[in-house]
C-alpha cells in the first residue's frame, strides 16, 4: 500500500514536471519568435504591418524618382505596391533598369524608390567590380576562392603584362575554370 501510494505521488510529480515543461517550452518559443524578428527581413515586414495599422486614412506617400517619366512625390493608398507607385509617375522610360526592382513589394509611408537606367545601372555595376589590372591584395583576397597566394600571383602576373581579358586569369597557376566561373561576374580589367 504504501509503495502503491509513491507510484501514485511520483506519477502526479511527474504529470506536473511535464506541464511546467510544456509551459516553459511555450514560452520559449516565444522568445525564439522575438528573436527572429530582429532580423532585417522580420523588422521590415513589421514596420509594414505597424504602418497598415496605425494609418488611420489609408494615404501614403512616397517619392519615386529615376528613370520613370513623371518623377516626383505621390500619395497612394495604402497597401499599394511599388508597381503602382511607377504607374502612378507615368510608368517607366524606355531605358529603365527594373532586375533590382521588386514591383510587388508593398509600399511604406515616406519611402523613395529609385529606378535606375540602364547606364546608370552599368555604372553601379562596375564600380562593385574588382579591377584585376589595379586591385589591391586584399581586394583580390576578397573574391571567392583567391587566398593570399592567388592574390600574389596575379600582381606579380600584371606587373609583367596587364590583363586583357578577364578570362586571361586562368593564365595564373592554379586559377582555372571552376574559379573563373565563380568570379567572373566579379572583375573587371577597365
């Protein structure tokens, strides 16, 4: 009986172990979510959803400006997308770059959105590039799968010749196709 009594004990000892658990674990979880929201994704969704809330006439504006015919500042409603925003300044010019462009996005109060040009765009791009004529060590370093060795070689390989083509850095020992492939939307020689 009174063995019979402690299974009885330890079993309602572990039933309440078991909801503390579950509670905790809950809550936790929780936690978990806030920590997430700290990202810059989950900030920016929130600061959207906070702007739909507390938008009590459902106008926004914003300042679309760039390659758009119309540039300027509009009002638009709430929950608008960027695509509106371009209608609403007289759609896109011939020349517009969009490729980094979410037209889909949602719009937020006060935000500017930029559409760039296609020359504008190609000027963006090669002044992210790594000149391989020019780039310093630590630049090279920085392109995927060109260590401190590799950086070398190529500065001693153009302060013979200077490079005529990006392709011509698989001339430089130990840099063949499956490197090239991964910088070659990376460097330059203009």
């Amino acid at each position: 009986m009174y063995n019979n009594l402690n299974k009885k004990g330890l079993a309602i000892v572990l039933i309440i172990a078991i909801i503390i658990m579950t509670a905790v674990g809950i809550k936790l979880s929780g936690k978990k979510e806030e920590i997430e929201f700290n990202s810059q994704e989950h900030m920016y969704e929130k600061i959207a959803e906070e702007v739909e809330q507390n938008d009590d006439d459902g106008i926004i504006v914003v300042d679309i400006d760039g390659s758009v015919v119309n540039p300027g500042v509009y009002e638009m409603k709430n929950g608008d997308r960027v695509n509106d925003a371009i209608t609403a300044a007289g759609g896109l010019k011939e020349n517009s770059f969009t490729e980094n462009l979410n037209k889909a996005r949602k719009l937020l109060d006060g935000e500017k959105i930029y559409v760039y040009s296609v020359e504008e765009s190609k000027k963006y791009i090669s002044e992210k590039l790594i000149n391989i004529n020019t780039a310093s060590a630590d630049d090279l370093i920085s392109l995927p799968g060109i260590g401190q060795v590799y950086a070398q070689r190529i500065i001693e390989y153009r302060e013979e010749r200077i490079f005529s083509s990006i392709e011509e850095i698989k001339n430089i020992n130990g840099i063949g196709d499956k490197t090239f492939e991964k910088v070659k939307e990376m460097i330059t020689i203009e």
